[in-house]
C-alpha cells in the first residue's frame, strides 16, 4: 500500500539461520509524518512471531528514522541507529545508542537530526506502551500475509549517487 504519507509493504522471506523452517513474513511501515518506520515479523497465516535475526528475540523491529519520502516509486527513509525492539508481549528495550551517538559525533546525523530522532524515539515509546502499535500490525488482515511476494533484489550505491538519503544533501539535513 502506498500514499504520500504512509507505506506498508510485505516480503516473504526465508530463515536464513534454519534453511528448513517454514518461511516468514516482513511486513514493512514507514510514515511520512514520523521519525521511525516498523519491521513487523508474521507467520504466513498473519500472526505476529518473535525471532532472533540479529541475535536478540523480538517481533517488531522499529528504527528510529528520517520520515518517509518518495524517490520515484520507491520509499526512502534514513536509519538513524536509534532501535526498539518490540517483543510479542509488548515488553521492548531501546538498543543501539552508542552507535547513534557516534553516527552524530561522525557527522553522518545532522544535529537537527538528532533532536528529531530524540523526539521521534520518545513518540515511538508512546506508541509501545499505548498500545497504538499492536493496533496497526492488528489493521492489516491476517490473510494478506499469506500473499507476501519474495524480497526484490537490490543493490548498494554509493550514497552520493542518492541524494535524497545522503549527509548534507537530504532534505532533513
């Protein structure tokens, strides 16, 4: 689905760690009006599952980011390190501080940046602990997960050769 202020996309993806396990389902939200974006994890009957694809057990994973904006038709938004992860319970824990106050000591983070990523942190903590998060990974219908397609492939570029997520160049700059 896609608007000018919101994406949500899903990907059925394999689990890399157990080559035979039944694969899973990454739905994917950004937001125009936000300074974070979701990885939600489903089953492909649409429940909501925890895994441990980076070592740490969760369901969601929430990145503090710059908002949503469209390159042509695709949705850009920038990590800013800041991360939650959200366990099915709705238990979370804030991770990667360290690495997002290098980032900003490196320059890779605008100061303004930061001050957003801070405010969009503490928004996406009022989300958790609402309950509003659990009402939007409960909106889409457990179903569609079952027609997620397979990951595009992709590939990296230098981040000169994007401006619209590079230091300096970006709009959130």
């Amino acid at each position: 689905m896609r608007t000018e202020e919101m994406y949500l996309g899903q990907t059925l993806e394999p689990v890399l760690r157990e080559p035979t396990a039944a694969p899973l389902v990454l739905r994917h939200y950004a937001f125009a009006d936000e300074w974070f974006k979701l990885n939600a994890t489903f089953d492909v009957d649409g429940d909501l599952i925890e895994t441990d694809a980076i070592g740490e057990t969760f369901a969601v994973n929430c990145d503090v980011s710059t908002p949503l904006t469209w390159v042509g038709a695709d949705a850009t938004a920038v990590d800013l390190f800041l991360d939650v992860l959200v366990s099915a319970d709705g238990s979370y824990r804030v991770i990667d501080r360290p690495e997002f106050e290098e980032a900003c000591s490196r320059e890779l983070i605008s100061r303004a940046e930061a001050v957003h990523a801070e405010a969009g942190l503490t928004r996406l903590l009022h989300w958790v602990t609402t309950g509003r998060l659990q009402d939007l990974l409960a909106d889409v219908p457990g179903h569609v997960a079952s027609q997620a397609p397979a990951p595009l492939p992709f590939s990296r570029a230098p981040m000169s050769d994007v401006p619209a997520v590079a230091p300096y160049a970006r709009s959130t700059w």
